[in-house]
C-alpha cells in the first residue's frame, strides 16, 4: 500500500492521528455556517484521502468493560460508524448495539466542553492551566493517605501513569467501583480454579447450564460469547449444543434456553448440590469432600426448597451425566446474596464433579505486563472509600469513568460523605450525578478522540494489548485526553523523569516500541513496527498460558436454608442488568433509550416486572403505577406483567432514573440503585444486589406502556411468524 | 409512454415477480436468518440506525407507533397458558421482506415503490407523496412514514450529532415513506466496484449492516442466481424455493418434513427474499 518514496513522517502522522489530517479539510458543519472556515478543495489531497471514498481506522471501544476492537468508517474526516474489528481474537468483527451506539457518545450534544470550577451552584469555565495549578495548590501540604483516585476498572498505560501518579503523591488510595461487575463470582473462581476469569469454552461444551449469567446480554464479554453461543448451537460433532438456564428473573440468555428453570430467589447452591447428588446417585463418582457436602441434598428436599421439580433435577443430572463435557457457568444472578459466595462455590463443584476443568474451563492467556493488566472494578471498594469519607480522612478526591452518587446504595450516605471531602475533581465526559459533585471539573476527549491501551479482563482466545487511537479531530478544543491530564499532572511531581514526553501519545509509542521484541515486533525498525501496531489496532502478547490449579474443596461449605417468608416485606428485588442501559452510564445515548428492551419492548422508561399471578393477587394490571417499597427507600413505576419470573419476586431494570446526564437521560424512568439494601456477601463484603425485599402497593394511576410488542401482547394469534421445532423433528447434521 | 403501449404491452411493463420466462440475470439479493442463532440482542437493529440514518422518536412519537426501527426484534411467548415460558422466548428480526411480488408495489398510485432489477423492493422518496398506501397493504408492518421532519425537530439530531448522518444514505423529509434497503448503497458501491474490475460481486464482498454486527451471525446475505453463495446454498439446503408455485417442499409432506426454512406468510404469495430458520429446542430435557 505504501511506495517506499512515500515520507515516513507523513505517514505516521496520517495513521497516527488517526484521521486528523482529514480532519482538518474536511467541513466542520458550523464553523462553516458560521463564515468562520470556508469549504476548500484539496490543492494537494493527502494520497488516501478521497473525497467520498471512507477510509477504516482501527481503535478499541470504551463502551464496556469487555473492550472489543473496533474499525471506524470515516468520511471526511468524521466518524460515521463503528464495526467490529475482524481480526479481533474478542470479537471476531463483531460488535453489539451498545458498543455501536460508541458514536453517540462522541457526538454528545452534552458532553462538558470546558474545565469548570465550582462557584456556588455553578461551574465556571477555567483555563486548563489554571485548574491544573489549582489541583497542585490543593495538593500541597495535604498527606499522601489523604488523596485517593475512584475510577472504574482500568488497564493500559493510563493505568500506569495513574498508579505513577499516586505514588508520586504518596497516596495507596485507589478504588477501583463497578456497580455491577461480577466480583463474587471472580473470588469464587479464584478459589475453585486459581484463576479470576477462566477461559470458558461454550463452543466444546455439548451443555451449557448457566445459574443466572446473561453472556448473550450483560455478562462480561457478551460479543464474544454470543458467537461462541452461535458454534455451540450449531451441529457439528459435537451435536447441536443443549443450553440450560436457572434463575429467578429471565435474562436474555434464559430466553434463548431450551429449558428456562425458574428457581426460588437464593436457593440456586442449593439446587447445584442437589444436581451433584442426582449425579451420584446416577453413578458418577463423587470425591469424598463433595460427597460428604452433596449427600443431605436429595431430589425431594432440594425440589422443595428450590421450587424445581424433583424430576426435572434428575433429568438434568442425566444429561449432564450423558454429554460431557458441559460447562457449568455461575452468574451474577446466583452470586447476588448475603451467601452468594457460597452459591458460587457450590456451583463450581458441578464443574468439579463432571470434569470440565481443563475441557471447557480453561486457563486464560498470561497478561506478560502486569503493569498494564486490567485492575477489575469491584462494589466493596466503594464502600470502603465511603467509610474514608465518612471519617473526613479524604481530603483531595479524584474521580473518573464511575458514578457512584447514582449506583451506591442510599444507606452509604455516599454523596452526603462526598460533601466532606474540601476538594473533589471529576474528569468526565458528562456531568453526571458524580461530578456534578465536583468542585473541578475536568472535560475529556471521548473516547473516539483518545489515545489509550487496554487489556480486557475476558481475554478471549488469547492475550492481547488493544490500542485506542483518534479516529478523528476533537470536536471541542478545550477537551483533554485523560492520558495527557495525568501526565500534565505527573510533570508538576516528576518532572525530570517525564519531561522528554511532550503529550500523552509520545510516551505511549515510546512505552510501547521499547517493548516491541517482546510484543512480536523484534527486527522491525520502531516506525514500521508502530505503523504497524496502530494499523492493526491490536498487539498479540506472546505469552505461555497458566495452568488451572483445582484444589479446593468442598468440606465447611454450609448453605443457609431459603429465605423465610417475610411479612412486611414478600417480594425478592432483582434489579436487572439489561444489554444496553447496564450501570445507566450510556442512559444519554438515544439509540439505546429507542432500542427496546429485548424481554418486555419496553422502551425510554422503567417498569416492575411482576409475575401475572402475583399481579393478580394484588390486583394489579398492566401498567399500573405500583409503589416498590424497601427498607431503603421507595421508587414508583409502571407495572409490567412478565411471565418469566419468580412468583415471590419483582424485577426492575437498573440504569434509568437519572437527575442529570443530559437531555437522553435526565428524568427517564426511576434509580433502582436507590432502593438497594445494604446488604454483602458475607465473604467476599461485596453488595448483594438480589438480597433486597420489597412490597408493593398500587398508587391508583395507570398508564400505557410504551412498547413494541402488539396489542396481543407477544403472542402469534394462531399465525405461523416465529416458528419453533423440537429436536426430535429436525434433521441438523447436514445443515449448511 | 402512451396508454395504448402500456396497455398493447403490459406485460413487458408490469411483470410480476418471480416468473420462469424471465428469470433474475446477474443478482438476486436474498437473506436467510437462522432463528436458533438468533439471541434477540438488538445489534442489528442499532446497527441499522447508525448505517440508515434513522431517526430516534422520543417516547410520546413511540406510543403513537411512529418509530422508525427498519430492522425490529419481535418478541414472542407460547400461547400454550403454562405458568412459565420453561422453553424460554422466540425472538424474530423483523424487516422488509423484499418480496418479489410485493403487496405495497401495486397499490402506490404514483410508482414510488417498484422492483429493480436485482429483486430489490425500491422506494423513490422523491416519488413518494405519503399516500401510506403501501403500509396499509405491507402483510410484515414493516414501512415507516415520516410523521414529522425529523431533522428539524428537537432533540433528534442536534449540534454534532448530525456529522454521525451516512452520507451514502438521503435523510428523509417529512410525508415520505421508508423502509429497509437491505442497504443498498452497501450493495451499489459493491457492484460498481466490481463493474469497474469487470466482475461480478464476490460472495461475501458486501454484507448488510444487520448482517456485519449480528453477534451471532445469523444473518446470512447474498446473491441468489450464483448457485454457490452462501445464501443459495442455504436456500437450496431448505429446499425453499423464491418462486415456489404453490407450496414449499417443507410444507408438502404431512406433518411437515424435517427440514426448518420458511418464509413468513408463504400462504399469500408474496414470494418473500427472506428465509426464516426455525428456532429449536431440545427435547431431552
């Protein structure tokens, strides 16, 4: 593609400001209304750019924490669209609605344009220069222990210069919150696997029971688990793959199970032990430690604790006993309680017990730069940061990519502790609840504006460095890429040792070129072999991968009995985590607002998802406005009647009912985060989001549910639309 | 063209999809999507709004059924009354059907919607006058009237968000009706390309926007006439035939035969481009 004549430093230049050579030329639409810029022709056009031809960049998206390479189409000098990158070992080319709707994060009418200082109510715009200096004033005279950094989960080599920075101010403190990450289920991993997140192989498992982990929807890496999901379903030799789902509110992925089974909210170790002991019974081996555990847990008992059929236990111990391997999946559904850990351990002795480990659980690749590796956001570290605040020990407080004043259960008081905190800054793309807070506000390029690099913590086939670049110019100029701030931040600290980095994307190409042996690039000359790595928007690490260490055991593990009936408060709480909305940090993005969700086509709004026999015991109808009423507060809500849940539960999603955020998201729906009790696991101290119990009453008012489903509200009226057909009655095996 | 030549003549001018004597020349586009691959994620559809230009309504414009959703996830549950849907939900990607016999191309009184020669059902937004003729005769409910002119409505595509827009694709005014191209400005500049290099469109060159975010890939699009496309082959497995005289293959043998491509409303000869894999479920457990 490149004539040798061609100067190199251009053409470092073009790929590595990714787009920005176009950018320049191309319209920026008001400056040219405005008379301030004039539309010109290229007297000479840069070689690749042709005026209604797209040129593709590759970057990493930033919508979630699976971070799947990306393409950008671009046009002008704008970028139009995002596709998956086809050479991705996460997403093969593929890409999901929230990571698409990428673009409209960028584009954000509302997005803070300016460094704003704290003045009464208002925020009051401030020269870069001067909020830095302000920063470097507040922080003297202020002990290390004093400051701390909140973010979400974070990898690459703003990691880097992030932890960098808090050793330079002396400062241990940083917290790492994700409201809904999957925290128990990695310590439960860790225990049963010796490893956070293994590699699960869907695609040779010829079953897959999962307790409530939505990997088509939510869960970690769904892009690529949905195409995983797409090999399982498909009969080679393997067979077309059985997917089985268990848990008390319907996710995406129970939609697409052959067999949802609906389980009392908390009970599922239970039914996993239960599931164990059917397989010994059926002549499969048991260890002695699990015996020992498995042995109280008869069909009978456990299908009157659980509420699951005794003979559908059997039936399932049978089909796991007779297609191996299968894989046994915990998700946050199962993890969610004040014994969540011990759901999870239960659950992992399934996989135990029928020798999936090192089948279809396997070792994840080696992250060879644990500097850059991914440090995973959990929901205990807000609570310690909390206690902190609490205790006035915080005195400088920085805060990225998390909101907390929006997702952290009332009873934290979080944002009334965050109020003792003298001096807070927020780098942020929005003014969210959070850094509406902030006493400095600094605005960030988005991400289709930045540098950066990251590891993702579901590594796929293998592990890799995925690089985020420009795709195109910066759409406000006085935004900052976090990188450049952090630097900025670090020369008023360390200057000496980071004065020969002029911005943030020469010490990224340095860092990473200096690397470049051990990153594939060894006999390159560091040009080419940046050109290249920008090119293919991914770095291939060579790494060995671990082994799994299976040594736990099953002995002290004690599961508590269901839940009593509780009087004043019936019904379980199960706050979703829907595809688009998860933690409600994308809530402005219309695209996902517009987008129905998949279960009820509810769109732009909350709604209480109530089984229709517990609807009709409170007499309550289609969209009712219903009160749901906790020990921490009260939310009210449309009533939606779902069949695909627990009789003793209700579901609402999480994500909606901001107060700020902009025009998308403010005042749509209401905060379930708001109602949480604080309640943890007990081992790992992680927020048990499940454990909530509410009751319900009606408010009188009644509305129309805006959604997508018909009249009839999802069912085919008799009319062949959506057709399905039984195993017995398909021939798949020649299928092309 | 006078009256008396379109009358002497008409079926030169009016022929009706699909027909032995005049079969498709170089490109018939056709897609197959497989319904047991198929997770009901909603890639599709917002892939669909960032390629099309689709506007987002706001949820009053929703209520009223104004939203503009191309390529919608419907969802459906058992009518069988058990307490749980224990087989979980079907989830059908509903968009226009390109049918070679389209029901919506008879009825517009001003030809703004008519069949192109590579089995497309086109609609002229120029042509259009907003008669909603067409919709009210679409069996699949899939056309979308523009109610209102969205570009100059609040909050639809303010500042910025308008340099997202496709400049492949027109954005539309108000009183013109839309519907799914299965892209064909993807498809146009594929076969210019390849017109340039004196070829036809390879199998896989192009790949609608649905198709190319489906995590699941269970899009399959392509060429009909080229015997080895994918489509085709799929088409050909399932034994459904475009131009199906009376009834499928499948749908001759009593009890239906083992076999799972349909096409929706087969019944009113439509001829649907779209074929349908049924959704399994295991019957072991």
């Amino acid at each position: 593609m490149i004539e040798n004549s061609f100067n190199r430093r251009d053409f470092l230049k073009v790929l590595g400001w990714g787009g920005t050579a176009v950018a320049l030329s191309g319209c920026g639409n008001t400056s040219i209304q405005d008379g301030v810029e004039t539309v010109v022709s290229y007297v000479e056009p840069p070689e690749y750019a042709i005026p209604g031809i797209s040129v593709y960049f590759n970057s990493t998206c930033a919508q979630c924490d699976a971070g799947c390479n990306i393409t950008g189409r671009l046009r002008e000098g704008r970028v139009l669209k995002l596709e998956g990158n086809p050479n991705s070992v996460i997403n093969h080319g593929k890409l999901c609605g929230l990571g698409q709707a990428g673009v409209q994060a960028h584009y954000n009418p509302d997005r803070v344009r300016e460094p704003l200082l704290r003045n009464g109510d208002k925020g009051e715009v401030i020269a870069w220069d001067k909020a830095l200096g302000l920063i470097n004033e507040k922080l003297s005279g202020v002990k290390g222990d004093e400051i701390a950094f909140l973010t979400g989960g974070l990898s690459g080599h703003v990691k880097v210069l992030l932890n960098n920075y808090l050793e330079a101010l002396g400062s241990k403190n940083h917290y790492a919150y994700e409201a809904v990450s999957p925290s128990v289920v990695r310590a439960a991993n860790k225990k049963a696997y010796g490893v956070e997140m293994p590699r699960l192989r869907l695609d040779k498992a010829k079953v897959v029971v999962s307790f409530g982990a939505d990997f088509l929807g939510a869960w970690v890496s769904p892009v690529n688990f949905s195409q995983q999901y797409a090999k399982f379903r498909k009969a080679d030799e393997n067979g077309r793959g059985v997917l089985v789902q268990i848990e008390s509110k319907m996710t995406l992925t129970g939609a697409n199970a052959d067999r949802w089974i609906v389980i009392r909210p908390g009970t599922e170790g239970i039914l996993a032990l239960g599931i164990v002991n059917a397989l010994g019974a059926s002549g499969v081996s048991l260890p002695a430690d699990v015996a020992a555990v498995s042995k109280a847990y008869s069909s009978e008992r456990v299908s009157k604790d659980t509420g699951v059929p005794a003979e559908q236990i059997e039936k399932l111990a049978a089909l796991l006993k007779e297609r191996s391997p299968s894989l046994v999946i915990t998700g946050s559904a199962a993890e969610g309680y004040a014994h969540g850990s011990q759901n999870a351990a239960a659950i992992a002795l399934l996989n135990r017990v029928l020798g999936n480990i090192g089948k279809t659980i396997e070792a994840p690749a080696n992250v060879p730069f644990p500097q850059v590796a991914v440090t995973t956001g959990n929901r205990s570290s807000v609570q310690a940061l909390n206690d902190s605040l609490a205790n006035g020990k915080i005195k400088v407080l920085f805060s990225y990519g998390t909101n907390p004043v929006f997702t952290a259960p009332t009873a934290l008081k979080f944002k009334e502790n965050l109020g003792k905190v003298p001096f807070k800054i927020a780098f942020a793309h929005y003014l969210d609840e959070t850094s509406r807070e902030a006493d400095l506000v600094l605005p960030l390029d988005s991400a289709l504006e930045d540098w950066g690099t990251s590891v993702p913590e579901y590594l796929g086939e293998a592990s890799q460095l995925s690089i985020q670049q420009p795709l195109m110019e910066k759409l406000h100029p006085n935004t900052k890429g976090l990188g450049d701030i952090l630097l900025a931040l670090l020369k008023q600290r360390r200057e000496k040792e980071y004065k020969d980095y002029e911005d943030f994307y020469s010490y990224l190409r340095s860092a990473v070129v200096k690397n470049k042996s051990a990153l594939g690039g060894s006999g390159e000359d560091d040009d080419t072999f940046w050109t290249n790595t920008l090119s293919n928007g991914i770095v291939p690490f060579s790494a060995s991968s671990n082994n799994l260490s299976a040594k736990s055991s099953a002995a002290g593990l004690v599961l508590p009995p269901p839940a009593d009936e509780n009087s004043g408060y019936p019904l379980h709480l199960i706050p979703s985590v829907t595809a688009s909305l998860r933690d409600g940090r994308h809530a402005n993005q219309p695209w996902l607002q517009e987008s129905p969700d998949p279960l009820t086509t509810i769109v732009w709004d909350s709604w209480v998802e109530l089984h229709p026999k517990t609807a009709a015991k409170l007499g309550i109808v289609e969209g009712d406005i219903v009160e749901v009423t906790s020990r921490s507060g009260s939310v009210k809500a449309q009533a939606y009647l779902f069949p695909g849940i627990h009789p003793d539960a209700v579901s609402i999603p999480l994500g909606n009912g901001h107060v700020a955020l902009g025009r998308w998201a403010k005042d749509v729906g209401v905060n379930a985060f708001g109602i949480l009790d604080q309640v943890v696991d007990k081992e790992t101290g992680e927020l048990a989001l499940n454990e909530t119990r509410v009751k319900i009453s009606k408010t009188g008012k009644r509305v129309f549910i805006v959604k997508d489903e018909g009249a009839v509200g999802g069912s085919q009226a008799g009319v062949k639309i959506a057709v399905r057909v039984s195993t017995d009655d398909v021939e798949l095996s020649g299928e092309v | 063209m006078s009256v008396s030549n379109m009358l002497e003549n008409w079926s030169k001018f009016r022929h009706m999809h699909p027909v032995d004597d005049k079969p498709h020349e170089e490109y018939k586009w056709a897609m197959a999507i497989d319904l047991d691959a198929c997770s009901g994620c909603n890639a599709c559809s917002v892939a669909c709004y960032a390629e099309n230009n689709l506007p987002v309504v706001g949820k009053q414009k929703f209520d009223a059924g104004q939203q503009m959703h191309w390529m919608r996830i419907e969802r459906y549950w058992d009518d069988d009354g058990r307490e749980f849907p224990d087989q979980g939900a079907q989830f059908m990607p509903m968009l226009c059907q390109q049918c070679e016999a389209a029901p919506c191309e008879t009825v517009c009184p001003v030809g703004a919607t008519n069949h192109t020669a590579d089995g497309l059902n086109s609609q002229v937004y120029n042509r259009c006058i907003g008669s909603r003729y067409c919709s009210a005769n679409c069996p699949f409910k899939v056309r979308y009237f523009n109610w209102y002119d969205y570009p100059t409505t609040d909050n639809v595509w303010p500042a910025e968000m308008t340099q997202q827009l496709n400049p492949d694709v027109t954005v539309r005014g108000k009183g013109v009706m839309e519907k799914c191209t299965f892209c064909v400005q993807r498809l146009e500049r594929a076969k210019n390309n390849a017109r340039t290099e004196g070829r036809l469109v390879h199998d896989g060159e192009v790949q609608t926007a649905c198709q190319q975010a489906c995590p699941t890939s269970a899009i399959t699009f392509g060429n009909l006439v080229e015997p080895e496309s994918k489509v085709a082959k799929k088409w050909a497995h399932q034994q459904v035939e475009l131009a199906a005289k009376d009834v499928q293959a499948k749908d001759e043998q009593e009890g239906g035969s083992d076999l799972r491509g349909y096409r929706i409303f087969e019944e009113l000869r439509a001829y649907p481009s779209v074929m349908y894999l049924e959704r399994v479920r295991e019957s072991a457990i």
